[in-house]
C-alpha cells in the first residue's frame, strides 16, 4: 500500500461528496464501461447522508445528514441508479417545519422560534426525542429489510422501491437503549446484536439480542427476539460507546474502549439548550482497554478479564476460534481520544492542506490481530504458530493482551473493512477488503491477506470511492473468488461523475463499472441483495 501515500487531492474534489443532493423520481440508466459478469444479478443498497443542511440551518456532522438510500440495479449487464430520502421523522418533521427538528449525532435542534415561551418551555419537558434518521447501513430481518443507526429505531424500508414502510421501536421489544449498526447474522437469518441498557437502579450493561429467523407463521421476528446474555459495564455510569462486535461460532466478542457516554450528561443535557449526541462522549484515560467473552449456546458471560492498551475500535473485520484461542482482528484508532472529534464537516470540507493537519494530530489507525485465550495458564498464554499476538497473566489476575500488526501506515487507515461473510465470518479467514481512507478522505480500495500482509490497492486521481462488498462467484471453491462492489465519485470529471465500480477480488483489477451522470454524496455501509 505503499504507492497510496504518493496520492494527494489538491483540488479539494472530495469536498463535493459531502453536498446535499435531490432525489430521483425514477431509476436512471446507467452506461457500462466493461462486461458484467453474467451471474451478478441483484442490487446493491447503500446507505449515508444526502441533506446536509435544513433552510438556513446547517448539519456540522458527518453522521447528522439526512439519510439517503442509495440502489444500483444489475440485471442481464444492464444497470440502473436509483435513491431516495428515507422518509424519517426526522426528514418529514424537518422538511414540513424547514428546520432542523430532532438533535442528529452533532447538530442540536432548537425549540420551535414561532411559538412562545410558555408552550416552548413545555417542548422541552415531554422528554428526550431520539432520532430516527437511518444513515448507517440496512440489513435483512426475517423477510424484511431495515434501515438503521444506532438508536433504538429502525426503519423498515421496500428494497425495490426505497420506500419507507414503519418506524420500528426496538425498546417495545427489548431492554435496549440503542443497537448498533452492525449485526451478525447467520445463513439461516438469525440475527444478532448488541445494545447498552441502563437497567434497575441505573445498573448498567450491554446486552446482546438475539432476533430469530423468519416465522412460519409469517409473523414478525422482531416481535420474538430477546436479549440472550448480559455484559458488565467497567463504570457504573458511564458506558462505552459501541459500533460493532465479533462473533465465532460458539462465542461473543464485545471490546470495550475508554469512549465513554457520560450517562449522566446524557440524561440532563436535553433539558439544556443546545446540546447534542457529541457533547456526551468523553475519554476515560486510565482504564485502557477491556475485551469480554461471552459464549453463545448456552449464553454466558465468561469471567476472563483482558485487558490492553487504549484504542478507539468502530470495526471489526472477523473473529473465529484455533485451537482455543479466539483471534480478533480489528481496525483500531490508537490512544483514548474520540475518532469522531474529527469528523465533523467543517473539517471534512476544509483545503487539502488543513485536512492533512488535522489528521496529523488524530489517533493513528493500525489494523491489529488481538488472540485471547479461552482457558488457558502460565507466561504467554499463546501458542498459535502463526501470530507474534501475546497474552500474559498479571499478578491481578487480570490477562494483558499485546497484538499483533497486521497493516500500519501514517495516517493511512484500512477502514470499513469486509470479507467474504457468508462462506468464513466466524471462521479462519485470509482475505480482508476494505476502503483507504488518507487522512481520513477516502481514496482507494484495498485487499488484505491477513495471513501474510501481503497488500493490494485499486486506486485512480481524485475518485473518491466507499467500503467494497464483496459478492461471491457461484460454485466458487477459492475465499477470494468473487467481485468487489463500490460506489467511485470523481467530481471533476466532464460527464457522468459516479459510478458503480466493479472489481475482480482476486487482484483488484477493474471487470466493468457503469457510470451515472448525477454525483453521489458519502455512503457508509450497505449489502448486496441478490
């Protein structure tokens, strides 16, 4: 990945995917560049912000833009683009009053101006109004498809027609504050999930989910799900935030990071004017790093208490078990201060040259391999062969975990990563791909062989592409036998600025892409729908 650090964006272009954009009110056609293979049929669904501003008044975070869905259609090697705004409350309360609402991730929502003091002091008294605005990925339940965040609503959306069909409270169901956006799910469609829940007497936990596959009785999964194994908070009042977590066939891997919600904060700071999701997070400086185990059938907590260095953690890559062990791989942001502190849009939108400050003076990214003994004793615990990973019992009885690097560049991160999931998620694996992000802009696609760090990069002047999914060949024998599917916007270019890029997993070569003459805002996650 060395070559990749050549790459420099003078020209600003990227600033331009993070502009709002209108919707489409049909599918438009794509021209395609190169053959699609015959057996790709289906689409890819993506999701991230399409408005960036209400009227007069701004969203100042990357994770506050409304959500957009995005859908390229592949049929025969014919495409179509389509996307549409997902018709939240959040969206139809802003559209309808022509302000900013409901408080977004950054962006703190005012009371109403037209109304007197007296009915908008009483606004602020019918409690907290969590948003609902579902720009971080969608993802099958049962016969269903969701879009989420990470709050306690989903939305259940019409894959085929991006409508919007119900806002789905998960708390009806659950004993959950929030889910994240990051679910396993099973070849049989059960689906996993983690959420922090504050409990009785304000005791605090995260609890894992479980939502069964589809009903015979074709009634909603979600109406059956329940919460399956609960893990202890390190402070009683503060939870850690939480993107994701890593499942093995037989065990949960929840990493806990010194991001700290300041519940109490939290709690009090919808009465104060002004306040939004960012103002809640704090660093817990001394704490460093926890990881905890859970098993899965019968669900249990296990009482191993590892511990490492701090780090921010938003995505795991895969997990699975040897020869017990439980190897982790995940990309870390080193040190305890919030990633997301950089993330706001000002920054995003300034001039090369002051991007590339300010991610000098951000946590470093570093794709680390963690393994975790599940039973064992004595100096390192560890007996893999192959991973320089090592894990030492302390005098505390507590077990310090040292990685092992797996990819490390300045400023140069390997995020949003992703496997080949349905054939080697929770199994020994070698391929992970994911999207270059420098100084966090992101600029190319990349292949990890975990095994061996051998890299590989797709990467072409000012295109700005997102996280690749990968869609395996049929029949295919080989882990990385399959394309990779990512959205490229190249806002310079004189015709057809996005488009839908295809490339062979194997090596990263291009097999096609089917270009749109429309731009096409950031999106962060999504999946492939044969």
């Amino acid at each position: 990945m060395e070559l990749s650090i050549k790459a420099a964006h003078p020209a600003g272009g990227y600033k331009k995917i993070f502009e709002t954009c209108g919707e489409l009110n049909e599918p438009i056609p794509a021209i395609v560049v190169g053959v699609i293979p015959e057996w790709l049929s289906g689409s890819l669904l993506r999701l991230g912000p399409g408005l960036f501003e209400v009227g007069a008044e701004p969203f100042y975070h990357l994770f506050d833009g409304q959500a957009l869905m995005h859908k390229f259609d592949l049929k025969n090697g014919h495409v179509t683009y389509y996307r549409k705004f997902v018709k939240t409350d959040a969206y139809v309360r802003a559209m309808t009053e022509k302000r900013v609402v409901i408080t977004e991730f950054g962006t703190a929502a005012y009371p109403d101006p037209c109304k007197n003091i007296f009915s908008r002091f009483f606004t602020y008294f019918k409690g907290i109004e969590v948003t609902d605005n579902c720009l971080v990925n969608v993802y099958p339940v049962g016969e269903d498809f969701y879009a989420c965040t990470e709050t306690n609503y989903i939305t259940k959306v019409d894959p085929d027609t991006l409508e919007t069909l119900k806002k789905v409270d998960l708390c009806d169901y659950l004993s959950v504050n929030g889910v994240t956006a990051h679910p396993h799910i099973e070849s049989d469609g059960t689906v996993y999930n983690l959420g922090n829940c504050f409990g009785k007497n304000m005791s605090l936990a995260y609890n894992i989910v479980k939502i069964p596959p589809t009903q015979k009785d074709k009634s909603d999964p979600i109406a059956k799900s329940k919460v399956l194994v609960q893990i202890p908070s390190s402070e009683r009042f503060k939870p850690s935030y939480v993107h994701s977590f890593g499942m093995t066939e037989n065990y949960f891997v929840f990493v806990e990071t010194p991001i700290k919600i300041n519940l109490l904060k939290f709690l009090t700071a919808w009465s104060i004017w002004g306040t939004n999701y960012m103002d809640c997070f704090e660093s817990n400086e001394t704490m460093g790093t926890w990881f905890h185990l859970a098993m899965k059938d019968p669900a249990k907590y296990i009482e191993h208490k590892f511990r490492t260095s701090a780090f921010n953690l938003f995505h795991h890559i895969n997990s699975y078990e040897d020869d017990g062990f439980i190897v982790v791989d995940l990309c870390t942001w080193k040190g305890h201060e919030f990633v997301y502190n950089y993330l706001y849009l000002a920054n995003l939108r300034e001039n090369w040259e002051e991007v590339k400050k300010a991610a000098m003076r951000a946590p470093q990214p570093e794709v680390r391999r963690y393994v975790l003994p599940i039973d064992k004793q004595g100096k390192n615990l560890i007996s893999l062969p192959y991973t320089t990973a090592t894990a030492v019992m302390r005098s505390d009885g507590t077990i310090w975990l040292e990685p092992e690097v797996l990819f490390s560049g300045p400023r140069q991160a390997f995020e949003f990563p992703q496997i080949n999931y349905s054939k080697f998620s929770g199994k020994n694996y070698s391929y992970a791909y994911g999207l270059g992000l420098n100084h966090f802009i992101p600029d190319r696609i990349c292949k990890l062989n975990v095994k061996t760090k051998e890299t590989w990069v797709w990467q072409e002047p000012d295109s700005y592409p997102s996280e690749p999914i990968f869609v395996q060949t049929p029949d295919s024998v080989e882990e990385d036998d399959g394309v990779l599917l990512s959205i490229v916007v190249n806002p310079g270019a004189d015709q057809r600025p996005g488009y839908l890029l295809i490339l062979n997993a194997r090596d990263l070569t291009e097999i096609a892409r089917a270009e749109v003459e429309v731009i096409i805002p950031v999106t962060f996650h999504g999946m492939y729908k044969p």
